[in-house]
C-alpha cells in the first residue's frame, strides 16, 4: 500500500513539520513495515507554470519531427512575451495548456533547464512531460496536456502536488484494513495519540426497494451486496488533478473518470467496487457459485472456465463478473469516444455500482485457481470491512454526482446476512501475562479502545471487535494490540531458566567429528543443491532397476531437467568439482554430508489431519509414513593431486585408495571398523571399486562403496581423469556402532617382532591374508601391519608378495625367540590354509 | 715405617730437574693450546698426557730419587701434569663447543619454506555457524532437535496455525512433492519451508518444559541470485514453559546476538504477523558493520543495512495458542516463545559475503579459510 504523505494528513492533523521518515518510525513502532520513503519531486526548483500553447511551427529535415512552439506564460518569465520552445512531442495543439518549464529552473534527478540551441532554435524551456515531472509515465510518453480551466502563469508544482513523500507499506496478511487510506489514518492517529477523522461515517440513504434487483443465492460467500445506480454522467467528464495525482501516487494509473473513482474509494475505504455499464447489464443482478465449465471473459480479456467453487456475478445472460477478483468484459464502462462525424462524446451514461463482502477465502481460492491477483481480490482475501460497503457506494454516488455531473437515483439496494457483533473473553492481566509486563486493567482497556473495541467487564474483560479487524478472534491477539501499542522497545530483557539439558544427541556428535575428521584429511565441505534428474543416473550408468532410481519427484520444480531429490551425493559434488576444476583448482578433494531422499513407492498422501487437538499415534505415524526415506550420508570426491611436488619431493595423486580411507575415516568417527571388500557398482571402475561393510548385530551390511569412477563415466561427465569418489551412510554406520570404547591395556614387556613375506595368487584379497594371519596368530599378536607388496619374474606370472610385521608381546611376562616364532608360524599356518600362501624364503 | 733408602743414586735424575718439568710443562700448554680441533688434541693428550708422555715417564723416574727429594719431586710432576690435564680438559670443551657450534651452522635450513604438502581442509561455514549458533543455545540448557527436510505438509503448515488458502501459505514459495498414486491425489508432502515444523514435531513429542534449538536446511522456489538462494538455513528456536513471557523472548534474543555478535550488540523487535505467533515480532539487531552510524549520514553509507542501521534477522514471538493446542499442550498452564532466524544472512553480514551464490557454488577458494569452527 502507498500512502501518499498528503492524503493521510486528510485524516490526522499531523504536526506540519512531521516528515515522511518520522511517521514510518512511529508506523514501523505500532507494527505496519513501511518499506521505503519515497520523496517525490526532491530537488524540483521551479519556475513551472501552466502555459498556452500560441503557436506551432514544423521543423523539416530532421530524424524525427520537431515542433518549435511559442508558449503563453503570462508573468512567469518575467516579461509577457510569448516563451519560445522546441518540442518533439506531437499530442497537443495550437491553444492546448501545457505545463512548461522555464530557464532557471531544477527538474527531479537535478535536471538543471537553461535556455539552450537546439534543431536550429533556441529553446528556452521545455514543455514537459509527467515522466519529466517524476509523476510516473502514462504509457504514452506524451507531454501533459491539462485541462482548460487553468489560467496561464499559474505554478504547476504545486498545480499538480509534484512535492510529496509516500510511504510504501508491506501490508501483512492480519492487517487487510490497511490496505486503505482509512486503516492507515487510524494507525496513524493511534501512534500519535491524535483523533481520526474516519471517511467512511457518511450519510447513508436507508435501503429500500427501488434500487436495481439483486438476489444472492449464496449468502455464506457474499454476506452483504450493495448496489446504487448513477445516471447521466457527461462523457466529456474527466478525473480531476487532485484525484488522478493520488491515484499516480498510490501506484494506479488513472483510466476514465467512472473508474478513477470507484478505485480512489477503494483506496480510501478499502472497500472494493464495481461499475457496470447498466445498458449492458441484462436483468437482475445474481451472486452465485459457477456451474462447471461455465465461461467469462474477464476485464483482462482473458477467457476463463470457472469451477464449481468460484463466485460469480451474474444476469440474465450468465456470469458478468467473477466475484470479487475481476469484473467482466461484457459489462465493462466504456471509455468516451468521439463520434466521427459531430465530434460528441459517447460513452458510458448510466453505472450501476456494485460495495460488495465476499468470502474471503472463496476469493482466495478463485484468485489462486485463475492465477488472478487483482487489488480487488489481494483485499477480498486479507478481510475488508463488512460495515464499510454501504458508505463506499456512496462515496462512489457522491463523487460521480460531484464529478461527472450524474444524478443518483433513490433506489438503494442492500441484501445482508445479519452477523452478530464478535466478542472475545479475556482476563484484564492477560496482556500483562503474555508481555511479562504489568500494564494493569486502565491501560489495557484504553489501548483495546483505541484500535476499536468496546471493552466491558472488570477483571474479566468481554472484548467485542470491530468489523474492520477480523483478525482479531482469541485473547492473544488482543494482547499483541495492547503490546504493541505500548511499545515492543519497552518490553523488558529477562532470561527463562530452563531446566538442565543433555547437550548434544551422540548421533548429533557423530555428525560433527564426522566433517571435522574430512576436513582434517585434507576435504572441502561443499553443500550442494538436492535437486537431479535422471539424465545424471544415465550419465552415471545406473541401471533401471537400481533404488537410486526411486527418486522424490516435485511438482514445481525450478527446473524441468532437475525435477528430483538426489538419491546419491556423488551428482552434486561432482558438480562442484567440475565447477572447481573449470575455475582452474585442480588438485580437488571435497566432500559433503547431507540427506539423500528414497521414495519407497509405498507412500501414501498424507493426511490432513485436524488441528483443534493432538494428533493420535496411529495419525503421526500414518503422516510419517507419507515421507520418504531420509538417510544422511557422507560422501568425497577426488581428482588431480593428493599430495604436492615440492622441495621435498614429488607430488602424490589422488587415488582409489584415498577414497576408500575417506570412508575408514568417517567410520572411525562413528566408532565403526569398516570391512572392504572388493565390488562392482556404478558409478565405479569395476576393478576399483570397494564395497564398505559393518558388522550390525554380527551381521554384515554394507554401508557404502568407494574406489575410481568408470572411466566412461569420466568421459560422458567431462571429468579430470581418474577422479574417485566415496560414498557412505552414516544412519547405518550409527547402527553399528559399538557402546564406549574400552581402553586398551597396555603391557611394558618388550616386544617381539617378526616379519613375514607370504606369496599369494594375485586375485587373493590382502584383506583376507591379514584376516588369516590375525586368527592365527593368537592373542600374542599386538599389531600387524602389510609394509611391502612385490611381484616380478621370479615369484611367476600372476603371483605377488605381501610383506608384512608382526608385533608379539604378552601380557605378563617376556616372550622367549621361541614363543614368538611359535606364533609367527601359527599365523603363516593359517595363511597357509586359508589363502593358499606360500612363505617366501 | 720402611728403612731408609741408602742405595740411591747420588746423580739426580736429570727428568726431574725443576727446570726440565717446566720446560715439558710449557711444551704440554703449547701444544694443547696449538691443537686447532678435536683431532689434533687428541695427538696431544697422547703426545703430553699419555703413558709415554715427558711428564708420565718422568714420573715413573721419581723412585730413583733419595727420601727427601721423593716429595718434592713428586709435587713437581704432579702439578705439572694437573695443569696439562686441566688444560687438556678447558681445551677439550672449547674445542667441543666450536664443533658444535660450527654443526648447528651447517645444520641450519630456511624455516620459510612452504610445507602445504596435502593442503588443508576445510568445513563450510553455514554448517560452522549453524554449530555455533546451536552451541549458544545449549549453553544455557537448550537441547538440538531434528526433523526431516521432506515433511508433511500438516507439520509445515497446519499444525503452525496456517490455514489452507490462508494468504500466509502463499508467502512461503513452496516445493510439492508428487504423489505416487496413479490418480495424481496430493501427496500433502512438501520441502518444508522453514525449520518451525520441527517445533511441532517436538512439542508433539515431548511433554514440557522444553527448550529446543533446530538448525536445518529449507526450501522456497526462489531462483538463486546474489540474494536468494532456493535452499537456505534457518536455526529454529522454541520454549514452552509454565509463565513464560515475551520479555523472556526479547532476553534471549539479546543473549544470542550478544553471543554471536559482541557484547554491544542491540536488538530492536517490531510487530509482524506469523501465523504460528501471536504477538509476532520481527527482530533487527543493529548494524554489525556500521553500527547504526550511516544512519542519515550520507558521506558513509552502508551497504549491509541500507544505511538503516537495523538488520533483520527473522521472525519471533509468542507461540499461537492454537499451535499448542494442535501439538496436545494445554494453553491454559503453558505459554512459549519461538523464533526462527536465516542463518544464510547472518553468516552473510558477519563474513562480508557479498554473493549468496558464493555459499553454494561450492568453490574451495571461498570455504577453505573458514578452516574448522567460525
């Protein structure tokens, strides 16, 4: 809502040195967001004057055509000769009134005017534009041309109120009442403790029955209709100055006069308003809900098909006008047109207006199904003032009588559903309770009296509200009036004293060590978007059926090629690698912990449950299993070096095995031995890729894989060579983790060591050799540790050597050399057996 | 007592003339003194200390000598070769301390080498701030709760006071989720919107007192630009008690920006409309870059606040009744406060990110020197 500085002073004798930033901070204190001063005409100088237009010469030979012009300003430009100006303009003619301004003066944005040689002449002076003007553009680019009653030299600065401030208010969805001058006038009045001169107490003719026919069959959606006719209104009539200027200034372009004015009473009432061309209207006036598929054609142009649900205006023919959102083409005012061959003006004579009170969520629901957001509807929807609807129409009949020279006819007609009055009960001392302030009874009373209410009672306060505040329905509301009235700054500052809490969740620990751990490895969190498609699955080689596949699907997705929620993390961070890699970082390692989202298909929509009490078990749990799955995973991407050349040495390249410890990494961190096995799984090489198990319950599940992408996958995703990836879920590395670790014992014996070198096929896992060598080795064997891997000629072809050192140490005593051999033998033995090894000599 | 020597030789024995140990004795200190390193010194200690040295042979001569000279000659050899092992040992420590000295030299390195063999890693920052923040609050008692990014949308909305076609459920640009029912229903599933339905899930969860905190990621359809990003974070805070009051929300709205932000830092709350809070009120802190001092002060604007010298940092207020009423906590004995914060900004305006899109392009140039905790 814009709130012309000017306008409100109509309402509340606002001290006259007030400025606009003053009265936002009072209006930002009592609770309305005034966004922005606007200061119009800020720096304007005149001199700007009214002139007539003498004489108009056409300059030839120029690009555009050009007009030279001499200008009757009267005293204005300190002479009586007639002013001579170039213009480019071409609507106006010999004798029209123009605003002009003269050498000297200062235009907005410090456009300083001096008399300068232009297309061969000297203009001294421009005629001006209202863009020119800082009175916003009409559409036409076109200079003003006004109307003949304004007597030349006249100054038009303050002609045509170029010099104002208008605030521009965020009107919140409570507070539909300050979608009106009215509303925001009593905010005003209230902040400043200064009376209101409400402009809706009018004289209202009683109804009667002459007034033109209206039936509303659906009194729950329109609790009040009104209509009152106008006739006679002079075509040539036009919207005033004054009227046009505030409506420029309230943001609205002014149109015809009929429609200047029923939108200048719904900017001051906040009441919205219909005129239709009673010629065109056929019959009674109907309110009613549409029959399906029925069809308008709005104001807009646009035709429509109209649901069940929406309200419609109606004659005898069908729907004029959809309720309370946008009139209808076929009853529209027409706009004055000169008949070709006497010069007259035809247009629109006879209006029947429609003040109106819809439903506000029928509007709602209709604006939003039409994707139709008019002022009409953004009011209907936040609640307009049922008792305001009978003195909008007659501000409406007054001002087109007053304007257009129309006669109001006698006829009023008014069809309303008696609603009782609101009341809310409350306790004097509940504002004082919720505030934790001791406002006391007076005040609290004072303060409901001031935004309207009556108030009775004396401990217990029965509270009825006025019609303009249907926001207002349970005691808390009233409370916030009364607080925010006597100030949110002059709350006071205290501290609850909760009881004492348990810090963090030891899963929420987990997730923490779990992204200090990879940064500490050396990886870059990233926080990527969820959103995917299933071209990236193709990319990444996934087969149909895998349940990566079972993606979230959005309705309104920001983009059609990324419609889905991420079943991997691996997508998004290759996103940002490759982002990284084309802004030239080319050694990458990055990582990411998040949610990733599995439809399960089982999903059922979910319920809209009841709010007025706790939903039941069986109902949160039938809305939780609406949802998909959300496990949180970790996962690395990795590309070009691990390590860097240096003065020290050569570089190192990041590989599959750093992928795979990224996942030992985040294991460790949730307390979890991971067990790496060799597998196959896209998007990974098939001979580089490492399933990652935990033992849950003695039980092995995998938790996630690692190793080097697809080469192919490389390729199609324009990738660096070689880049690895891990992946791994941390709700499932939760579930193996063990309780507290048991500190290990620590024996000051000496140790023994030994190392073995065991000869192994190729395709034997290391894994399962060390796992042979542990069993065997008994409970002797502190630590064992693979240090050498050999192959060449003289093992054969497809063969390999694992060296590895075995630590030995007891307990309780020293190892003799023959315990500790004993032992290493036992481990080899085992070896021996389970891997078909063979002890290198 | 043994029986005097009467069978010495009446020569005396030229070695031990007092003239001959000193001449050996300066020859010893000279050579000592002349040994150049460690080496060297070690020739001498054998050359002047060793079993075949002047001294040590003339020693050895001193039973030739008749009783009354025995002492004195005595004396004299033993003095003379105390001073050479003296000196032998003051040289011996010179000559170490040089060696060691000169290894230290040879030794050194330029300290100024770079050693970024693996470089380092690095947190994002909104998940160090949203840490932070969180660590506030379970400072003073608060617990961290959690809820799921796809949610309900009876959680999102309904159960928060917002009202099907209510106006307030368009504000929110919200994410649907699609049905998987082959009659296209609803699925009444969204992204959630904000982090309040994790307040409902709490208070349906837990009977009060409780005070939860609720860091997270939300989703509204804005497109990302310099200022809006369709994902963002949001930290969510509730506490339903018995008596609490809106001026135990403003105290602890003070506490955290104090916390976060300095010691002087001032909060300002204005009236707004949610519909889960009833009194409602937006926050603003004062400007954590100008301080309030661009304020009508055109020489030194300030692009953080607008020169307005407030920032807003997110809606608050009391929680709407109705809210209690939906989650099963009787209105009548308790009363709460909730508010819910953009985590995105405020790590904007305290970092000096000038691009929302900066926090999730995921460049390692941006994140990198957040380094660990913010």
């Amino acid at each position: 809502m814009r709130v012309p500085l000017s306008w409100l002073r109509e309402y509340v004798d606002l001290p006259a040195t007030e400025s606009g930033r003053d009265v936002q901070a009072k209006l930002i204190a009592v609770g309305l967001e005034v966004e922005t001063v606007e200061r119009l005409g800020d720096g304007l100088k005149g001199p700007l004057v009214v002139g007539q237009v003498l004489t108009i010469e056409e300059l030839e030979g120029f690009k555009k055509p050009i007009r030279f012009c001499t200008v009757d300003v009267g005293r204005a430009n300190g002479t009586g000769e007639p002013q001579e100006i170039v213009c480019g303009a071409r609507n106006f003619s010999v004798g029209d009134k123009v605003v002009v301004v003269l050498p000297g003066a200062v235009l907005p944005g410090d456009f300083k005017i001096a008399a300068r040689k232009t297309y061969g002449k000297t203009s001294h002076g421009m005629i001006c534009s209202g863009d020119e003007l800082g009175m916003g553009d009409d559409g036409t680019h076109g200079i003003i041309v006004l109307p003949p009653e304004y007597e030349v030299g006249t100054d038009a600065i303050e002609l045509l109120e170029l010099v104002d401030e208008v605030l521009d208010i965020a009107v919140t969805p409570d507070r539909g009442y300050c979608l009106s001058m009215r509303g925001v006038a009593r905010e005003t009045a209230i902040a400043y403790g200064l009376p209101l001169r409400d402009p809706a107490l009018l004289d209202v003719p009683p109804p009667n029955s002459a007034g033109y026919p209206v039936q509303v069959s659906d009194p729950m959606g329109c609790e009040r209709f009104t209509a009152r006719t106008v006739t006679g209104l002079e075509p040539e009539a036009r919207t005033p100055l004054w009227m046009q200027r505030r409506l420029q200034k309230a943001g609205m372009r002014p149109v015809s006069l009929a429609v200047d004015v029923t939108n200048y009473v719904m900017l001051e009432l906040g009441q919205p308003l219909h005129a239709y061309d009673r010629t065109s209207v056929d019959g009674p006036i109907g309110v009613r809900r549409a029959t399906p598929g029925e069809q308008l054609t709005t104001l807009d142009g646009t035709k429509r098909v109209l649901d069940a649900e929406d309200m419609v205006i109606t004659d005898n023919r069908g729907p004029i006008g959809l309720a309370g959102v946008m009139g209808g083409a076929n009853t529209e005012i027409a706009a004055p047109v000169a008949d070709p061959e006497t010069g007259r003006l035809h247009g629109t004579t006879d209006v029947v207006i429609e003040a109106a009170h819809f439903d506000a969520l029928a509007i709602a629901r209709t604006a939003r199904r039409h994707k139709l957001s008019s002022e009409a509807a953004k009011r209907f929807e936040r609640g307009v003032d049922p008792e305001a609807a009978s003195a909008a129409a007659q501000r409406t009949v007054d001002l087109l009588v007053l304007l257009a020279g129309g006669r109001a006819e006698e006829g009023v007609t008014e069809v309303v559903s008696p609603r009782g009055p609101r009341t809310i009960t409350l306790p004097a001392n509940h504002p004082d309770k919720v505030a934790g302030v001791d406002y006391g009874r007076e005040t609290v009373v004072r303060r409901l009296q001031q935004v309207g209410c009556d108030v009775y009672g004396q401990d217990e306060l029965v509270v009825t509200v006025p019609s303009w505040r249907p926001d207002l329905s349970e005691p808390n509301d009233l409370a916030e009036e009364v607080i925010r009235l006597e100030g949110y700054e002059n709350l006071p500052s205290t501290l609850p004293k909760p009881p004492a809490g348990r810090g963090l969740t030891e899963r929420q620990r987990m997730h923490r060590r779990v992204g200090r751990a990879l940064a500490g490895a050396g990886y870059v969190e990233t926080l990527n978007y969820p959103f995917t498609g299933s071209a990236v699955l193709d990319q990444l080689g996934i087969e149909p059926d895998d349940p990566r596949r079972a993606a979230v699907t959005l309705v309104n997705p920001l983009s059609d090629e990324e419609p889905d929620l991420r079943t991997t993390l691996i997508p998004g961070l290759l996103n940002a690698l490759r982002r990284n890699y084309g802004r030239g970082t080319h050694d990458l390692a990055l990582f990411e912990t998040g949610p990733v989202f599995r439809a399960t298909g089982d999903e059922k929509p979910a319920s809209r449950l009841v709010v007025d009490r706790r939903p039941t078990d069986d109902e949160i749990a039938s809305l939780d299993a609406s949802l998909p799955q959300q496990p949180r995973r970790a996962a690395v991407v990795l590309a070009g070096g691990r390590e860097q050349a240096g003065w020290w040495g050569d570089g190192r390249p990041g590989i599959w095995a750093d992928a795979v410890e990224a996942g030992r990494t985040v294991a460790r961190e949730a307390g979890v031995e991971l067990i790496v096995r060799q597998d196959q799984h896209a998007p990974f090489h098939p001979g580089r890729c490492a399933a990652l198990l935990a033992l849950v319950d003695g039980e092995e599940i995998l938790v996630g894989n690692a190793g080097e992408l697809h080469p192919r996958v490389i390729k199609t995703l324009a990738l660096p060579e070689r880049t690895c990836a891990m992946e791994i879920d941390l709700d499932r590395l939760e579930q193996a983790a063990g309780g507290p670790l048991r500190a290990p014992k620590i024996s000051v014996f000496p140790v023994a060591t030994q190392d073995v070198a065991l000869v192994v096929d190729e395709t034997v896992p290391a894994a399962d050799v060390e796992a042979a060598l542990r069993d065997g080795a008994g409970e002797l064997l502190e630590s064992l540790r693979l240090f050498d891997i050999f192959t060449g000629e003289q093992l054969g072809a497809g063969k390999k050597s694992l060296a590895y050192a075995l630590r030995f140490r007891a307990a309780d005593r020293t190892l003799t050399a023959d315990e500790a051999s004993a032992a290493r033998d036992a481990a080899v033995a085992a070896a021996v057996e389970r891997t078909g090894a063979v002890l290198r000599g | 007592m043994s029986a005097p020597n009467k069978s010495y030789d009446p020569v005396e024995v030229e070695a031990l003339k007092p003239e001959e140990i000193a001449a050996r004795l300066d020859e010893a200190l000279a050579a000592i003194a002349a040994a150049a390193d460690l080496e060297a010194l070690r020739e001498v200690k054998v050359a002047h200390a060793g079993d075949r040295s002047p001294l040590a042979l003339a020693n050895r001569e001193i039973g030739a000598l008749p009783p009354h000279a025995k002492a004195e000659a005595g004396k004299r050899v033993g003095q003379a070769r105390g001073r050479v092992n003296q000196a032998l040992k003051v040289r011996q420590e010179e000559l170490e301390a040089e060696r060691d000295a000169r290894v230290l030299v040879e030794e050194a390195v330029d300290v100024t080498l770079p050693h970024d063999r693996v470089p380092a890693g690095a947190r994002h920052p909104l998940t160090t701030f949203m840490e932070r923040v969180a660590d506030v609050f379970v400072a003073m008692g608060y617990e961290v709760a959690e809820g799921p990014e796809v949610e309900a949308e009876w959680f999102n909305f309904d159960a928060l006071n917002f009202v099907p076609d209510h106006p307030a459920r368009q504000m929110q640009d919200t994410f649907f989720v699609q049905g998987n029912s082959t009659e296209g229903d609803e699925s009444g599933v969204v992204l959630r919107t904000h982090t309040s339905p994790v307040q409902a899930r709490t208070l349906v969860d837990r009977e009060p007192p409780v005070y939860v905190v609720c860091p997270g990621r939300v989703y509204r359809t804005d497109e990302l630009d310099a200022t809006h990003s369709p994902v963002f974070h949001q930290i969510e805070l509730l506490a339903v008690d018995e008596g609490l009051t809106m001026a135990d929300l403003k105290g602890t709205l003070d506490h955290m920006v104090r916390a976060l932000f300095g010691p002087d830092m001032k909060t300002r709350l204005r009236p707004n409309y949610f519909p889960f809070t009833e009194p409602s009120a937006e926050m603003d802190m004062v400007c954590y870059v100008c301080r309030g001092e661009s304020v009508g002060n055109p020489d030194r604007p300030c692009r953080t606040c607008s020169s307005e010298g407030w920032i807003e940092l997110g809606g608050c207020g009391m929680v709407n009744p109705k809210v209690l009423i939906a989650c099963g906590v009787d209105p009548e004995k308790y009363s709460g406060f909730a508010f819910g914060f953009g985590i995105d900004r405020m790590l904007m305006f305290r970092h000096n990110v000038e691009d929302m899109r900066d926090m999730f392009e995921g460049d390692v140039r941006f994140t990198r020197p957040f380094g660990m905790e913010i």
